[in-house]
C-alpha cells in the first residue's frame, strides 16, 4: 500500500521560509516522478512543481519559478520543497503526489497524500 505523508508546514510570517518533505512507502520510490501541489482556501487545487525519479528532470509551475525548489534524496524516499520568500497568497495545503509513469508532467498521478497545512501571515 502507497502512503505519502507530508511533514513541515506551519505559520510563517511574510518573507520566510519553509521545507516540506514527503516521505513515501509501497512503492519503487527511485522510478517515481514526484509532484507538489496546493490548494489555496476557495480555489482549486494547483500545480506546483515536479521531479523525476532519478532527479534530472524538473518542472515548476510558473507562479513559483525562483522562490520553490525542489529535490528528493531517495536513499530516504523523501521529496523536499523548500518555499522561500514568502506571501500571503502562498497559503494554503500543500499536497504531495506521485506517478508510476517517469514523466513529468503536471497530470497523471496515481497517489496522495494528506497534506500539510502552510499559512502565511502578512
């Protein structure tokens, strides 16, 4: 059974910075491309970014080109996003996901994480 669990989020002022992380189990972690996405209060859930599985390849959504990156260690079968400078309009649940398929693009996830919960005070 595939369980992603997100850790990291919280309340941060305006101009911070967060890591989440992602620690994955049940499947071959190093083959799977790895997505970020979040869903902002009222608003439907979002692209944030993506990375292979052997890392090579990585994709970011537009809006958060420059301040998120992210990485994955899979000796841990962990993914990271690390969300700098922070704003308001960065708040909300941040989901990780996963893909059997190694490409990636911004569809086609097979599983889901809970989430974790990021506010941004301004």
């Amino acid at each position: 059974q595939v369980q992603l669990v997100e850790s990291g989020g919280g309340l941060v002022q305006a101009g911070g910075s967060l890591r989440l992380s992602c620690a994955a189990s049940g499947l071959t972690f190093s083959s799977a491309a790895m997505g970020w996405f979040r869903q902002a209060p009222g608003k439907e859930r979002e692209f944030v970014a993506v990375i292979s599985g052997n890392g090579a390849s990585i994709n970011y959504a537009a809006a958060v080109k420059g301040r998120f990156t992210i990485s994955r260690d899979n000796a841990e079968n962990t993914v990271y996003l690390q969300i700098n400078s922070l704003n308001p309009e960065d708040t909300g649940v941040y989901y990780c996901a996963a893909k059997k398929s190694p490409n990636v693009s911004q569809a086609g996830y097979d599983y889901w994480g809970q989430g974790t919960q990021v506010t941004v005070s301004s």
